[in-house]
C-alpha cells in the first residue's frame, strides 16, 4: 500500500508566500494584515513586524496551529516582496 505525501508546515507556508491567494496586503506601522484564500475560505490575517525570528499575530482559519501557516507566510511576503504592500 502507498503512503500518500504529506507536505512539511515550511511546504505549506511556502505555498502561500508572495502569491496570488494573498491579497489586500497593507502595513501599518509594524502591522501587517492581508487576505488569504485558503482551504476553507478567505481568512483575515494579520502579523507584527519584529526584529528576529520569532513570528507573532492572528488569523481567523480554522487552524489548531498558533500562530498558523497563514500568517508565517505574511511575515514571510513581507520580508520577500515589501513593494507588494499598501
């Protein structure tokens, strides 16, 4: 019996960094926030800009993950492509 793939929590970020299921992308500040189509719906993300590795802010997905994959993709998009922001 195959085992079926399942992607790395960096495979699924990745997926989502600096693309078109990201938008209304806007800073303020330190805060970032966009929307993010994603598997179940479009969700309200928001994340801060800090110095560091360490990722803090909000989504409302349906994820048990906190912070979850959406918004390490925002802080992600921020650092990749800042001229994509508002």
């Amino acid at each position: 019996m195959a085992t079926r793939y399942k992607p790395s929590f960096d495979e699924r970020v990745a997926e989502y960094v600096d693309s078109p299921e990201m938008t209304h992308r806007v800073r303020c500040g330190k805060k970032l926030s966009a929307r993010i189509l994603g598997n179940y719906g479009s969700y309200r993300t928001q994340a801060k800009i800090s110095k560091g590795k360490k990722v803090v802010g909000d989504c409302c997905c349906p994820s048990e993950i906190f912070p979850c994959k959406h918004v390490y993709a925002l802080r992600e998009t921020w650092d990749a492509n800042p001229d994509s922001f508002f």
